[in-house]
C-alpha cells in the first residue's frame, strides 16, 4: 500500500545536504574563511528552508497526514534546538571547558536522537508517489494510504538506536575526562614456530625451562602454555615454574635477580649420549649452558609486543644454547655495504648503500662479527661464513685468489655484486662458482612497485620465484602471494665449472629469478621501458647456491661436515638497511640464507609473529581513508538496503498490477 505524504522526499534530501554543508563548513574546511563562510550559509539556508515546508504541510493538513508530518517536525525541532546550542554554546571561544563538553555532548546528541528517527521514517515511506507536494485534493482520497503506525514504530526504532549512540559517546568521553582505557584489540601470544621446533629437536638434551614469576601472573601463564606446545611438538621440555622469593637458592644460581625472568637451561644428557656429544660440532664445549629472557610482570605492558613476538626471542636464545659462537668475516675497504665510509661520495647520496642491520642479526644467530680487510691475507682459518656485501671496488687479484683458496678449504661465502659496482670480473671465482654477472639492469613494466608513478619504476621489480632449496625455505613456502622487492638489479648467467679431471663439478642451483615479464634495459634504447626486438622477456637468474661436498674425507662426511657452500646474489640492495627494516621477507631470506652456509639448513623455518603488521599512508591517504571509513562505508551500506526496499516495493506493485 502507497503511503503518500503532504512532501515529498527530497525535501529531507535538502535538509541532510544542508547539515553536510554546515559539516563542511564548520570542520572539514573551517580553515578556507572564504570557503567556510559560504557552506555554512548555504547549510543554514538549507535547514530553515526544509523546517519551513514541513511548518507549512504541518498547517495545510490534518488526520494521518497532519500526524506524521507533526511527527517529522519534531525532528526538524531537534535538529534546529541542536544547530542552536552549537552556535551559540560550543561554538563560542570564551566558554569555560565544562560548559563546552556539556554543551557539545548535548547538541550532538539531539542531532543523533533528531536525525537518526528522521531517515528511519523516510526510508519507510520510500520514494513512489512522493515526487513532488500532491495536489490539495488529493488528501481525503489518500487518507487510508497512510500508515501511521508504521510512521511512528520506524520513528521509535530510529529513536532506539540515536539512544545507544549517545550512550556509547556519553560513556567515551566520560572514560577519556577520567583518563581510563580499556584495550580490546586482537591479542594473542605467538606460538613455537617451526624453526624453534628444529632447534629443540637437535639438542641431545632435554631443554629445562625455570619460569620465575609470582604465583598467580597472566604474563606466566601465557608463556607456560608457549613451552607447553614446544614441549608437545618435541617431548624434550621440562617447564619449571618458581617464585624467586620462595626459591632463594635455585634463583641465586641462575642470577636470577626479578620477577619475570626466564632461564633456558640444557639438561644434563643421559650418559649414552656423551660420546656423541664429544663429536657433534654444535655441541661443543663452547656452547652457552643457559640463555635468560626477561618479560614485564604487568600483562597490559607485556602483551603489547613481547608475547606476540616471544617466539623470536626464544630463538634468539635457543641459538646460544644449541651451539657454540661461531666467527662471521665481512670484507672491508672496496666500497661495501657494510663498510659505507670506504663507499667515498656515495655514501651520502645513496641511502642504499649501508648495512648495518645485518651484522647485528648475526650476533642473533650467535656469530662474531670480524673484519676481513684482504689485500693479500688469507682468509682465517676459524672463518665461518665470508661475507662480500656489494663492493662498490674491484677485489685485487690477490684478494680473488684468497677467497677461492678459502672455498677450495670446505669455506662458506655470501658473494653479493651490483650493477653500480665497478667490480665486473670474478677472476678464479667465475669457474669455483660457476656463474658469471651481467651488469644489465633488469627492468619489468607488468610486476613492479609503484613509488613514483612514472616509468622509473619499472627499475623496483617484484618477484616470487623461488627454487625449493633450503637456503630459501620461508620464501618457497610462501607461496604465490609471498615476494621481494628487486631494486636495479643485475642478473647471473651460467659458468663452465674448472674442476680437475675427474671429479664431479659443484652443485649449482638458481635458487631466487625474475617474473616471466622482466627484461634487460640495454642502452641506446628507451629507458625504462620494453623495446620489442632489442630486448627480451625473460625469467633471468638473480641468486645461486653453490655446494660441492667432493672434497670431504669420508670421516667428514660422517660427520655431516659440510664442503663448499656459496651463494651468490646479483641485487646488493636485498641486503640493505631500508629492506632488512621493512620487509620482513627478506629478513626471512637473509636467516635462511645464513643458515643454509652454516650447515644449518635443518634449523631454517618460520617465526610465529602475532604482532600487527603496520599499514603505512600519506597524509592525503589518510584523509580519504578517515572519509571513506565514516561516511562512505555507512553510506554504500544503507544505499544497498534502500535499493533492495525500492525493488522489492516496485515488483510487489507489477505484480498487483498484472
């Protein structure tokens, strides 16, 4: 049935543009004097003009009629007493602070309890029939049209929810006046990941856990179900949990001098494991006994990032007890990332030519950081892992030599070149390692990065292919939504192998390429874009993990010792202090990587994080996004249910028509 009224519709369209207008004026752009004063005029025009058409349809009629628009009125009453009190109250500067909260609460929510009953009560009445002011004739015939009571029942829902909207605004601002907080946001403390998992199961002891805490503390409790799990995964946790006040002794021997301090402590293994301990290298007498983690005792300070990232410190410390400290040497003096002041000017001009970063996630993995500065030494004999970060020099043939008699001893070396380098020829290291470095700068115009919104970026290519290799496991098990940011980056092509005659050459494996759109920016040709016929698209190799196990004495390899290992990127800004911030992935492939060279590739898997990942805007973005959050979301969701009022209104009439 058609519920015809004494206005139309748009009549409420006019005043909800007027209080956008005031909106506008007042707030939005309240700092446009120009801009300012003609909204707010125009909202008020607006205002008045639609509460005098419903004064005057009030006056025209009568019956049902006359009751809804009355109805309708005192909304408009309400919106105008709320406009009133803003003006003249809230609005005024020389108020005291009570009087403006008093009187800002009070005009905001009789505009909620006016506006809201307002829009209920349109919705119900739709739109057919209510085009424009019907003819004064009309209102006897149309009387039984009227529904009043559904008028009034939309009203009073409407009234019900302004209602609960006020009393969440009263009981805010009451909260934020007495300075009290409550934090409901998503928590939950990170579980044992699979790298932790790996660490505990390599240990030939049990793995004793003393949590000292008080007797009754969430913080406890959320860290006992953590080692619970490790315990469930791996059968070799014993958890512990002591007061430091009623166990004096057993806290005096660990040093244990505050609450919320957590001992990890190696077990004593079982007499039959002695032997093996004598002759695992990870084992050694070196390795720390007991590692500590210290937590806040107040669950609200510690939930705030040390649960949600306590996976990441057990294996901090886990690292420590499992092995002993290995030596990690990073070549200085050509210019590398790790030595910016040998760079010369382009330290300065180059954000990206530092790392600083990656030293200290060694010290992590439980390595010490030394300097190796070549010019013909060689490399020491307790070198771990050699480190040559991007140097921007050319490595004097004696230092090239130095390396591959380093690498033909069973060494480790994580070789990374740059296509700014001035360093093009590998020497002796192209036919150990098996690869050759192409200074052609990859390019992609289908999978980069947006930063500048011009052609340029197509230099900040996007890639997730990687090999099943375990010096990138995270990556490979990250999937197709899982990639890193290539910035300028070089390519590797494949090497013949010198080998003596007779052996097996060394293992090579592309372990990290290009997507299928990439392609070689060759000079001459248009920057930064593809050039049919000069250049191709290709899936072009950007790292490679070498290793050649022929050499080892069959003692080693029953040892599990490992040979040669080598990876070799074309990209020096992956290991670069803006990425190894900011992109957690590449963090993961940097561990791996270090891991898969320290014969620890049994160790690599996944950090558990629960920590929410920060989501960054410009100051423009942030505009829109405030806007679209509290006006275009509520806006597209009631426009969707009053398009399916309208279409389910205008079917129900063909239907009585037909």
């Amino acid at each position: 049935m058609a519920m015809k009224t004494s206005t139309p519709w748009w009549i409420t369209g006019v005043l909800f543009f007027g209080l956008l207008c005031l909106f506008a004026g007042q707030r939005a752009l309240a700092h446009l004097d120009t801009t300012s004063t003609v909204l707010t005029g125009l909202g008020l025009l607006c205002v008045i003009g639609a509460t005098g058409v419903r004064v005057w349809a009030f006056t025209r009629e009568s019956g049902r009629r006359r009751a809804v628009e009355g109805v309708m009125l005192i909304c408009h009453a309400g919106i105008g007493i709320a406009l009133l009190l803003y003006f003249f109250v809230a609005a005024k500067e020389d108020v005291s602070h009570k009087t403006y909260i008093m009187a800002t609460v009070a005009w905001l929510i009789l505009i909620g309890l006016s506006s809201i009953p307002l829009f209920m009560i349109e919705a119900s009445l739709g739109f057919v029939g209510r085009d424009w002011f019907p003819a004064k004739g009309e209102k006897v015939a149309d009387e039984a049209a009227v529904e009043l009571f559904r008028v009034k029942e939309m009203a009073l829902n409407g009234l019900t929810i302004a209602l609960a909207a006020a009393f969440l605004m009263v009981t805010c601002n009451t909260m934020k006046d007495r300075d009290i907080s409550k934090d409901v946001s998503y928590f939950k403390t990170s579980g044992p990941g699979s790298a932790t998992v790996a660490m505990v199961n390599k240990m030939n002891a049990p793995l004793r856990v003393l949590l000292f805490f008080p007797d009754v503390n969430q913080v406890a409790d959320e860290v006992e179900s953590y080692f619970r799990q490790l315990g469930d995964a791996t059968g070799k946790v014993v958890v512990e949990r002591h007061d430091r006040l009623v166990s004096p002794t057993l806290a005096k021997e660990h040093k244990v001098n505050a609450d919320g301090t957590i001992v990890l402590l190696r077990g004593e293994p079982d007499k039959k494991d002695d032997k093996k301990k004598e002759e695992k290298k990870d084992e050694g007498p070196q390795a720390s006994q007991s590692e500590k983690i210290t937590l806040p005792t107040d669950f609200s300070k510690a939930r705030r990032d040390k649960l949600r990232e306590f996976d990441g410190d057990v294996q901090k410390a886990l690292m420590k007890v499992v092995r002993a400290k290995r030596v990690a040497y990073f070549s200085v003096g050509h210019g590398e990332l790790n030595d910016p002041k040998s760079t010369g000017p382009m330290e300065t001009q180059d954000p990206l030519a530092r790392s600083t970063l990656l030293k200290q996630l060694m010290s992590l993995l439980n390595y010490e950081v030394k300097d190796w500065d070549g010019f013909g030494k060689p490399v020491p004999d307790d070198c771990t892992i050699l480190f040559v970060l991007g140097p921007r020099h050319e490595l004097l043939e004696e230092e090239l030599k130095a390396i591959d008699d380093y690498l033909e001893r069973g060494g480790s070396l994580l070789l990374v070149l740059d296509p700014q380098s001035q360093m093009r020829d590998l020497g002796p290291l192209e036919g150990r390692l098996g690869v050759h470095f192409d200074p052609g700068v990859l390019m992609d115009d289908h999978e980069f990065m947006v930063q500048q919104h011009n052609n340029s970026d197509h230099r900040l290519i996007l890639t997730n292919q990687f090999s099943s290799h375990a010096s990138v496991t995270t990556l490979s098990r990250g999937g197709v939504r899982s990639g890193i940011l290539l910035i300028e980056s070089g390519h590797l092509e494949p090497h013949d192998f010198m080998v003596e005659q007779g052996k097996e050459p060394p293992k090579r494996t592309w372990v990290v390429r290009s997507m299928a759109s990439s392609f070689v920016d060759v000079p001459g040709g248009r920057q930064f874009e593809y050039d049919d016929g000069s250049e191709k698209r290709d899936r072009y190799n950007i790292a490679a993990a070498v290793e050649d196990d022929s050499g080892k004495s069959d003692k080693e390899k029953e040892e599990e010792k490992t040979g040669m290992r080598a990876m070799v990127f074309a990209d020096s800004e992956v290991f670069s202090d803006v990425l190894l911030r900011k992109v957690p992935l590449v963090q993961a492939l940097v561990v791996d990587a270090v891991k898969w060279l320290g014969g620890e590739e049994d160790l690599a898997g996944e950090t558990i994080s629960e920590k929410d990942v920060l989501i960054e805007h410009t100051k423009s973005e942030d505009v829109v996004w405030f806007y679209l959050s509290i006006v275009g979301a509520p806006v597209l969701i009631l426009g969707l249910g009053l398009s399916g009022v309208m279409w389910r209104r205008r079917r129900a009439q063909r239907r009585k028509r037909s």
